[in-house]
C-alpha cells in the first residue's frame, strides 16, 4: 500500500487529502484487501473539502466528506456489482463514472486526467479478471508446475549428496580398522576406556558406542 501510495502522490496528489483519506481507510479494508488507487478532485477554484474515489483489488469506494471535513462518508461496491467504467475528459479535467448491475450511476467530477486514465485503468483490469478467471487459474498452475519442478532438482541433489555421506562414513570406517590393527593390546583397552567415558558423559550414543567397542574387539 505505501508503494502504491508513492506513486500517487507523483502524480499532482494533495498530500494532505491522501494522508486524511488513508487515515479513515485503514479501518475499512478487509483481510487481503489493498489498495490500488486513489483520485482525488481537483477543481478549477480553491478546493477545500474534494471528493475522492478509492479502488482495491475487492471494490470501489467513494469519499465523501460531510459536516465541514469533520467526518467522511464511505459508500462502496463490490467489483462484481460493477456493470461498466467510463472516462470522459474535458478542458479542465476528468470525469469518472461507474455503473452498477442495479442501474445505479455515480460520477466523480473534475478529477485530474492522468489520476482518471489510471482509475480507469484499473477498474478495466478488475473487471476483466472477473470475466475471464480462467487466465488467473492458469497463471496458477503454471507456478505449481514450476514449483513442482524445482522441488525433483532439489531432490536428486539431496539423494547426491547422500551418497557422498555414506562413502565418506566407509572410508572412515577402513581408515579406523587400519589403524587399530597397529596398536598394542593395552592400548586398545585404553582406547575402549576412552569411548566408555564418552558414552557415560553423553558426547556419543550408545550405537555409536557399540559400534566402536566391536572394532576394537576384533584386535584383543
């Protein structure tokens, strides 16, 4: 939302109408609800108390502002109540307007003309992945076959990399018997010694023990 927010506020924003606005919506959005775009009106003389219309990726939302800039009235429409979205500019701005699927029109009036091109904007691109789901369901599927494929790549590494454990564990093992084949009798037992107190310390598990006590009982 603050990206977006950027974005207008390059685009002849009144930082001071954004910030109120912004300030009353945070309350409003739904879980998974974000903000796409925000135009506010801009009329030839002073404008002291303008309106504004607000579209997220769930609905449209138009801005009111009542009792002197006191308090806002909010009245929103899902995008599937949307029936059309139309751009009208003139000499001193832009017009917005959006029908309903209950006949019900609203216009938002001197809006700067680069705000309402991307209003518009954005309302079309809502309202086309309305009507077409399939290219959303399909941009899905594609990352899940990709996800898919990445996750076998990882997989034959790790099976290659286990490999190269368990050669490593076996030539441990003959180093290990090549070495005890050269020592004494006692110092087999003090080596035996040794684990056993690794074993009753807790530095080695009792397998491991085991495993190191038969070596070495093949040289006494």
């Amino acid at each position: 939302m603050i990206d977006n927010l950027k974005k207008i506020l390059n685009e002849d924003q009144d930082p001071k109408a954004i910030e109120k606005i912004t300030s009353k919506l945070a309350n409003l959005l739904m879980s998974n609800e974000e903000v796409g775009y925000i135009a506010v009106q801009k009329k030839p003389a002073v404008t002291i108390l303008p309106d504004s219309i607000v579209v997220t990726n769930k609905r449209i939302i138009l801005c009111k502002p009542k009792n002197l800039g006191l308090s806002m009235e909010f009245m929103d429409y899902d995008w599937d109540d949307i029936a059309g979205a139309f751009v009208k500019e003139g000499i001193l701005g832009a017009d917005f307007t959006f029908t309903t699927q209950s006949e019900l029109t609203h216009t938002v009036d001197y809006l700067p003309k680069n705000q309402a091109r991307k209003l518009y904007t954005y309302a079309k691109e809502q309202m086309d992945l309305l009507k077409n789901p399939k290219a959303l369901s399909t941009a899905v599927d594609d990352n899940v076959e990709e996800f898919v494929a990445e996750e076998v790549t990882h997989f034959a590494e790790l099976m290659t990399t286990n490999n190269a454990i368990q050669d490593t564990e076996i030539e441990a093992s003959i180093s290990e018997e090549k070495g005890l084949a050269h020592l004494s009798q006692d110092e087999l037992f003090a080596k035996l010694q040794n684990y056993k107190k690794l074993l009753d310390n807790g530095l080695i598990l009792q397998g491991e023990y085991d495993r190191l006590k038969a070596e070495i009982l093949k040289f006494l």
